[in-house]
C-alpha cells in the first residue's frame, strides 16, 4: 500500500503543481485522471524520487520513500512519459544493459531474466532488432520490461497510451492489467477509457488538488438518474452551454451531443442517459474549473 500525504510543490517560476495531495493507494490497478498541466508528473516524479517535494510524505509500507531514495528505488518501476532508448542498440542487448544498471550481475541470472521479460512483454521474436525500429507501442511494452527488472513493488507509469493506435494501446493496457495483479500499479492519464477499462481504484486530480478517489462504479453511481444527453443543432448549442450545466460536448455524425448534469429531467428534448466516468471526470473539471471546493473522499 502507498500512502501518500499532504504532499505540495510550487516551482521556482510560482507554480503551485501540487497542493496538498493525499492519497491511499493499494495493490492493483490505480488510476490518476487529471487534464494536462493538473499536476500528475510532477506527483508520478515525487513518488519515483526524481524530484522533491516541498512538504509531504510518501510511505510504501513501512518505506519513507522520500527519506530513503535508494531503497525506494530498488522497490520501483518507473515508465517515463519520454522513454528515451538507444536507437541502434537491440532491444535484448538494452535490456541486459537495464539488468546490470539495477544490481543483476549474475550472467546467467540476467539472461534468464532477460528471457523471462522479452517473452513477458512479447517482445521476444523481435529481441534482436534495433529500437529504433520499434513502433510506438513496441516501445512502451519495452518500458515496461525494464520497469519490472527487480520485482518492484510499485511501478508508476506516466501517460503510457498517448500516440498509440488502438491496437497497440489494448496490447499494452492488457499487459499493464496483468502487470498489476500483483504490484501496486499507478497510472498517469489524461484519457477517461485508460481508467474505465482497467482501473478498480481511481482519482481526478486537477490544478495541483484532490477532486475525487475511490472505485470509478461508484464515483459514476453518484450521478444515477442526474445525466441527461441531446442532440443539438450547431447553431444553438452555445445556446445550450449557457443554459444548462454542460458536462461534455462529444460529436456524433458531425452533430453535437451534449451531456448535462440536472437533478430532475430539464424537458426541452433531453433523454436520461447512464453516466459514466466521462461524465464524472468532466464534472468534476467543471467543478475545478468554477472554484467549488473538491468532494475528495477518502480511499
Ligand atoms: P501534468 O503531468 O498533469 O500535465 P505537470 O505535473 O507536468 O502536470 O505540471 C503541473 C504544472 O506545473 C503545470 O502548470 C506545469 O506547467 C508546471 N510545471 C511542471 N514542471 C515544471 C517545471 N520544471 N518548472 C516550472 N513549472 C513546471
């Protein structure tokens, strides 16, 4: 279990990127939902002890992670946003190199070890080829083979899926649930689907704060019966906007389909709709966004 607490952070230029976070986060799948600029890299750097907080904690069981770096970087498994590789190196030569680097010195060990990951992550048939030549997707399931060297109790990946096709990006989700089976598996994103698909355990973090945690089934259920959706002609939808509490605007067929937040039906052609976790997060940016304070449940 990773415990973080009141952790802030305002950068030298007088960007407050972190005000106050705490947050329970157990084995499994965690999601962290936040738009860009939220503060969610700075929080996935803190925890990977790769920059300091100003004030806070971060415990990993019995570990101060923030007290002890060295020791919490053998538990680690860190996935960047930017994961820089060696183009014309294969991808079994830099991962043998990834093994050395973590403290595996025993030949045969690390050549098993390297084995046992490549095929982990498939990557196996194509250990040979430069990374270079990997796609998008490729190179992430990559990441993610050097972040599992050294059985890391905790492995923190920073928006993993942006820029992968489809395919790739459900290659790469699967990979991560099976990852996070047994670990506390943290994930950084910007895109809704990345939580709903895989996460039990979620937040929304936005401007630096705390705006909601706990199971996303739950965060929807709390707008049961309060989702209301319409079909709206271009022309009236800033109409629309001003009207109602609009939490998303999505285009279906080139036209747009707003959902609005409202106890009791607004009449005026809208349908009730299901909520989901789209509707949750928007609300929760509009909420941000208008200055109400967070809701944050503890976890
Ligand atoms: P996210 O990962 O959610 O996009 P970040 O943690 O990268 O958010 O950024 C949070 C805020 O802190 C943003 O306003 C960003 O511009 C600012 N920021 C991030 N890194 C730095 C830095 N090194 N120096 C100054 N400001 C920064």
């Amino acid at each position: 279990m990773l415990k973080i607490r009141d952790l802030s952070k305002t950068y030298a230029n007088g960007v407050q990127a972190l005000k106050g976070i705490s947050l329970d986060i157990p084995t499994g799948m965690f999601g962290l939902l936040g738009p860009n600029g939220a503060g969610k890299s700075t929080l996935m750097r803190t925890i990977a002890t790769l920059q300091d907080a100003d004030s806070g904690s971060v415990h990993l069981g019995d570990l101060d992670v923030l007290a002890d770096k060295t020791e919490a970087r053998r538990r680690l498994g860190y996935l960047p946003q930017e994961f820089g590789v060696y183009p014309k190196v294969s991808a079994m030569a830099m991962l043998d190199h990834f093994a050395i680097l973590k403290g595996v010195v025993d030949g045969r060990q690390r050549k098993d070890l390297v084995k046992a990951l490549l095929q982990q992550v498939n990557l196996w048939p194509v250990r040979h080829r430069k990374l270079g030549t990997f796609s998008g997707g490729m190179r992430q399931r990559f990441g993610i083979a050097q972040a599992l060297i050294g059985q890391p109790q905790l492995i923190i990946v920073d928006e993993p899926t942006a820029g992968l096709d489809p395919q790739e990006r459900n290659r790469f989700l699967n990979l991560l649930a099976e990852v996070g089976e047994q670990v506390v598996v943290i994930l950084s994103t910007h895109i809704v689907e990345d939580v709903t698909d895989l996460c039990p355990r979620m937040a929304i973090i936005a401007q630096g704060e705390l705006r909601l945690t706990g199971e996303p089934r739950e965060a929807i259920a709390s707008l049961d019966g309060r989702v209301w959706k319409k079909s709206v002609d271009k022309a009236a939808l800033d109409e629309h906007l001003a009207a109602y509490t609009v939490l998303s605007t999505r285009l279906v067929g080139g036209q747009p389909v707003i959902h609005v937040l409202s106890d009791g039906n607004p009449g005026d052609g809208f349908a009730a709709v299901p909520p989901d976790l789209e509707d949750v997060y928007f609300g929760e940016l509009r909420r941000a966004a208008a200055g109400d304070a967070a809701v944050a449940k503890a976890a």
